[in-house]
C-alpha cells in the first residue's frame, strides 16, 4: 500500500476548486490542511464536487472494448492497443494501472471529505441535511470504487476467504502499511457505505451545479450497485430484490426505438443522427447522445475538459474522417444487422463504409474497405470526443432479473425480460418471444444480449469470467475478419488473464501478493 499512500498523500487540497495536479508529482504547491479546507458544509459540497470528478469507468470500458470482442483493429490504426488485442497482459500494463491508480484516487477523495467533515457543524436544519447527504454520496462512491477494484482484481469475489484488494477507509498516514484485504473484508465495508448512504442521502441536497440529477449518487444508484453487486457474488435473491426495485420505483422505462426512417440502402436518414446540438428523432440515439435522461439511472458527467472517452477509438472526431483507428468489432454489428434493430444504426456512424462482401477481401483490404465507425460515444458540441459514462442503465437491470429468473429455474419469466429490452430496441415490431429449453441455452441468449445492449460500456470481459462457462461459452467470440492478420484470435475464459494483474509500481514499493499466473 506504501506506492498508494505516496501517491495520495501528495494530493493536495486545492481540490475544493481546483483539480489537483498529476497524483505522481512528488512536489505540490502545498500541503493538505483539513481546517483550512472544511470550514462549513459549502467547502463540503465544493470538495464532493470535485470527488465526482475522480469517478472514472473509461479504463474499464477501454481495456475491455479491447481484450475480449468488442472491436476489432480500425484502418488508420498504427500500432494502437495492438499488443493488447493479442492478449499481452502484464504487471505494467497501462489500463490496469490506471484503473487501480483513478479508483484509489476517488477512494482517497472520499475518505478526505468523510474525515474533514467532522471539523463542520452545522447550524440549521437546512444544513444538517445537506451535511448528511454529502457524506451519503462520499460513502456511496468509496463503495462503488472498492467495487470496482475487486471486480477486476480478485480472482473471484464469490469467496469471501479469497484475496480481495487494499481496503482503505481512511485518510492513509505516509509510513502506513496496509494489507491486501479479503474480498469478505472489503464487501463488509462495501455494504456498511452502502446502508449508511441510503439512509442518509437527500436527493433535494444534491451538489448545485448544471448537471441533471441523475449524475450524482441517489438512492436509485445505490439499489442498481446493489443488484449487480449481489448478482456478481451469486445471491441471486438480493440481486433481484434490488433489481426489482429499480424497475418498479424508479420511474424510468426502457428507451424506445422511435421511429426510424431509412434509405434504399439501408441507412438511417438525417434526423436519426442528428447532430452536436440537435439531438436524434429516437428516443434511445438521443439518449445515447445525452441530450436525454431516458432509461440512464446514473451516468458521470463529462463536458469539455473532464475526459474523452471516444478518444479511444479515434484521434479527432467520431466519424470517417476522424482517424478511427479502432471499429466496432463485426461480431457485434452481424448480431444487430437485423430488421428493425435500431443499434444497427445507433452504434455506427452515418459515415462508416458497411461492405456486404467484407469476408472477400484479404485481411489488409477487408481494414480499409468495412470501417465501421463507433457512434454509440457521438460526442458533444465543443467536444467532439466527449461522451458522459452511463454507470447503470435501466436495461441492465431487466438483464438481471433475467439472470435471476434462470437462477430459480423460471426460464419463461427469463425470456419475458429479454424480449422486453429487445421489444424496445425495435422500432418496426415486437420480436418473438424466445424459448429456453435449458439453463446453458438462457443463460447464452442473456449473455448475447448483454454483449449487444452493453457494448463498449465496460461488461463483457466481467460476464465471461461471470457466466460464460454456464452459458457454454469457452473462449471470446471475435469474428475472423477482425483477428485474420493476427497470431492469437481468441482466449480461453479461464485464462488467469480474465484477473487484472496488481500493477507493478504497487508491488515495488508494497509487496503484496500477486494474482497468480503474473
């Protein structure tokens, strides 16, 4: 723990208005000063603010988009994530450390605020309900972090007894040494942040920013963090209660299709894409391009200057001409290139080259000749490469009920959930309902469907770990176009890979224990 305890110790206060420098940074400009830092609940909300700013899934989404069958290699690619589609993972790899590095960074800001609260009293009632919430939505989001941690770095989080990661629930002192928890140590404190944010939060004493509600950490946040995480450990009965509760309380629905009017060739017209500053004729695009809440339960905010996540498939801007050297994998457009999928359209730029005849083409030309350019992060106006985090979104609960409903042997309620999300994602008729003849067949169509509904939002390397061999799945699903000029096309998802490794500047400086086959 010492590399992390430097790291963070060196983080300095600035933060209730200004982003701190780069965590590695060994000289500051000053040093942490809790009383000059928390005089009253606003310096609070200030400092909250800028911890939602440290909440970061990029990574995830990144290094899965580009380990498992996501995407396939773009044609202006020149060397981009290369090694990592063949599978190269060590103790340095980049997206592992700086998953490891940003989730104990909004842990570390977390666990700041939550101590220098106690330096505030609050003199009204007013107050003391904002003060309760704030320290809510810290507690929620140390929860969510160490979550995340333990998703990617143990080697299995159904074992309590099992490694888990560092547990840190408290500003760390510089000299501290701090063990690599249990994975039931780290749930414990997880669940105990959870209960005590539901209690506490207040959704009128959300931060006073522009942002919309739903950016910020609510009680329908907490519930659906609840249902994936109990549906990670395999107890099917909380996971459903929770997910239950989002679908029935929340009052969100799943986005519709809309209308979607299309040319002789198949392409969606204008209005569908619409633009930086118009939004989609279709309720679900528009949603994807955040100018609508739609079925998002929680998504980070992410305006020009917070981040750039489609900067991980191009190099300027979101279409043809914007240097993509990163496509939608073909796997997942053959499996929404179908009548009345409205994905098909809202996943891929109006100006991608879709070649029917891509399989005729040697390898060198099928990169040049099928580009199918990522839309789903279209970007924002000023922004072009921008695109707000959806964290939990109401489909993925209905997924979860789903898988809940296999759990309990009720594979006819499972198919109900799954026609649903697929019902709304048709904009020409409802789709047949499907029919499982046995829990492998169920569980394979749930976890096709998650691969399509979820693409690109940072799940499927953690589902085929979860259920891929329940589903009767072995190894990742790339289409052979898209690893032709490639020696390694697939792996096994019982590779010890499918663990992250702890990165290498951590073990250095903290030697604790490794996941095995690092």
């Amino acid at each position: 723990m010492k590399k992390i305890i430097i790291l963070l110790i060196l983080m300095t206060t600035v933060l209730a208005v200004h982003s701190c420098r780069d965590a590695y940074e060994i000289v500051q400009d000053g040093e942490f000063s809790e009383s000059a830092t928390f005089q009253n609940v606003n310096d609070m909300q200030k400092f909250l603010n800028n911890t939602y700013d440290r909440v970061d899934v990029s990574n995830e989404i990144a290094f899965t988009a580009i380990f498992t069958d996501e995407l396939g290699i773009g044609s202006q690619n020149g060397g981009q994530n290369v090694s990592l589609y063949n599978f190269v993972l060590n103790s340095g790899d980049a997206f592992a450390s700086a998953m490891w590095l940003a989730h104990y960074r909004a842990i570390n800001s977390a666990n700041r605020l939550i101590e220098g609260a106690k330096l505030v009293t609050p003199t009204t009632t007013a107050e003391q309900q904002s003060y309760n919430s704030i320290l809510a939505q810290a507690q929620a989001i140390r929860a969510f972090a160490h979550f995340q941690l333990l998703c990617y770095f143990a080697p299995t989080i159904k074992d309590n007894n099992s490694a888990g990661v560092i547990l840190l629930t408290k500003v760390p002192q510089a000299n501290e040494k701090l063990p690599r928890n249990t994975v039931g140590e780290v749930f414990a404190s997880i669940e105990s942040d959870l209960n005590s944010a539901y209690a506490n939060i207040d959704p009128v004493k959300l931060p006073s920013t522009t942002s919309p509600a739903y950016k910020f950490v609510s009680k329908g946040f907490i519930d659906a963090l609840r249902a994936r995480m109990y549906l990670y450990r395999g107890d099917y009965t909380k996971a459903e209660q929770y997910a239950d509760t989002v679908i029935n309380t929340s009052g969100l629905v799943l986005s519709s299709a809309g209308t979607v009017l299309t040319d002789a060739n198949g392409v969606a017209n204008a209005a569908f894409y619409g633009s930086y500053t118009t939004p989609s004729t279709s309720p679900y695009k528009s949603m994807l391009q955040d100018f609508t809440r739609g079925e998002v339960i929680m998504a980070l905010d992410r305006p020009a200057g917070k981040g750039a996540i489609a900067g991980q498939f191009y190099f300027n801007r979101t279409n043809l001409t914007g240097g993509p050297y990163m496509d939608l994998s073909r796997g997942i457009y053959n499996l929404i290139n179908i009548n009345g999928d409205v994905r098909k359209h809202a996943y891929v730029d109006a100006t991608a080259k879709i070649d029917p005849n891509y399989q005729s083409y040697p390898w060198g030309q099928y990169l040049l000749n099928d580009v199918l350019c990522i839309d789903k992060y279209s970007g924002k106006n000023l922004a072009e490469l921008n695109s707000d985090l959806k964290l939990f979104r109401l489909s993925e609960m209905y997924f979860i009920k789903a898988e809940c409903r296999v759990a309990a042997n009720d594979l006819a309620g499972a198919a109900l959930r799954i026609k649903a999300v697929r019902d709304a994602r048709n904009y020409i008729a409802p789709v047949a309902l499907p029919v499982y003849t046995s829990t492998a067949m169920a569980l394979k169509d749930i976890l096709t469907e998650r691969r399509v509904e979820l693409a690109l939002e940072g799940h499927r390397y953690l589902d085929l770990k979860r259920i891929g061999a329940s589903a009767g799945i072995t190894t990742t699903e790339r289409n052979p176009k898209d690893v032709e000029g490639y020696t390694n096309k697939e792996i096994n998802i019982t590779d010890y890979r499918f663990t992250l490794p702890i990165p290498s500047d951590e073990i250095n400086a903290n030697p604790i224990q490794q996941n095995p086959g690092y």
